[in-house]
C-alpha cells in the first residue's frame, strides 16, 4: 500500500496538559466527511509539535485518510454468497 499524502487541515496550540485548542479549515474537509447510521464523522489525527511554528502554534490537524484493506477471507465469503455456494 502507498503512502497517501498528508492532508493538513487546521493547527492550534496546547493551552495545558489536559487541553488543546484547535480550529479546522472546514473547506479542506468536505469531501472526507462519512456517514453512519445517519451521523455524520470526520475523522482527525491531532500532533502535538515539538517546537512552535512560525504562528506561534505547537498543534496541527490532519485528515485520517487510513482504511484497512479489506480482509481476504470477508472478499472470499461475498465471492461465495454471490456465486450461490
């Protein structure tokens, strides 16, 4: 599987241990908005930088691209309910 690029929508900054502030560009993440069961998620990775940068933010977000690959025996158990087996 290739390396997806990262999507960088959004940074902020850690105001204490318990709590970071953050704000999304909301026109980065239309189209990796899913639904489920009628709700609709986005799923973020949220790092904490090591050092601020160069706006004073040690906070970024990123889009979770990541989907597992199917499970080869699950493809093999459709391939069968679809052939009549």
């Amino acid at each position: 599987m290739e390396k997806q690029k990262t999507i960088y929508c959004g940074g902020g900054k850690k105001m204490n241990d318990g709590w970071l502030t953050v704000t999304v560009h909301l026109d980065k993440v239309n189209e990796h908005v899913f639904e489920y069961k009628g709700n609709k998620y986005l799923k973020l990775n949220v790092n904490i930088k090591d050092q601020l940068d160069q706006y004073g933010k040690d906070v970024s977000l990123s889009v979770n691209t990541y989907q597992p690959e199917e499970n080869t025996k699950q493809k093999q158990d459709t391939v069968q309910e679809s052939d009549g087996m």
